[in-house]
C-alpha cells in the first residue's frame, strides 16, 4: 500500500514540475493508473485482518473516515468561509447551443 501511496503522490505532484502539456499528461495517467488501486488495497487488507463477519463494519468505519477527513466539495455550503455561492444545474454542454451572430 506504501508503494501505491507513493507512485499516486508522485503522479499527482509531477505537474508541480513543469505545466509542459506531457508532464500534465504522464501525471494523469499516473494518478488514473493508481487511483483505484488504494482502495483496492485497504478492502483487502481489511479483508485480510477481519473476520468474514466484521468486514461490513470495517469498511463502513475506514469509508466514514476517508469521507470526513476530505475537503468539501467545491460549490457546496461548507466550502466558502464567506458567502456560499448557489450551484446551478448541470443543463449540459453549452457549446452546442446554436450561436447568434
């Protein structure tokens, strides 16, 4: 898990080092690569160290501590220390609206 932690935080870092669009896309393919993988590991190691019978607990208790330890979402109340701004509705793509002259 250590190692998949490490390649992850080098992915996402590796555009700190140069905003060159194929540094920006080797970082994306990195982190996309090895996203998944973290959780993957941590069920398995849950599945590995508990028994059949607390595996549902387990994971409820590791997947309420990965949701309270994340930022807010971007646009929700909690974001903005100031005045949260209201989201609007997804509507779809606006560039294929017909353009006036």
């Amino acid at each position: 898990m250590a190692v998949l932690l490490a390649i992850l935080a080098g992915g996402a870092a590796l555009p700190l080092t140069s905003p060159a669009p194929p540094i920006i896309l080797a970082s994306a393919i990195v982190y996309e690569a090895t996203f998944m993988g973290v959780p993957a590991a941590v069920t398995a190691l849950i599945k590995a160290n508990t028994p059949p019978a607390g595996w549902t607990a387990t994971l409820a208790a590791f997947t309420t501590l990965f949701a309270a330890g994340r930022p807010p979402a971007r646009g929700s109340p909690d974001s903005s220390p100031i005045t949260p701004r209201p989201t609007r509705p997804w509507r779809g793509p606006r560039s294929c609206a017909p353009q006036r002259p």
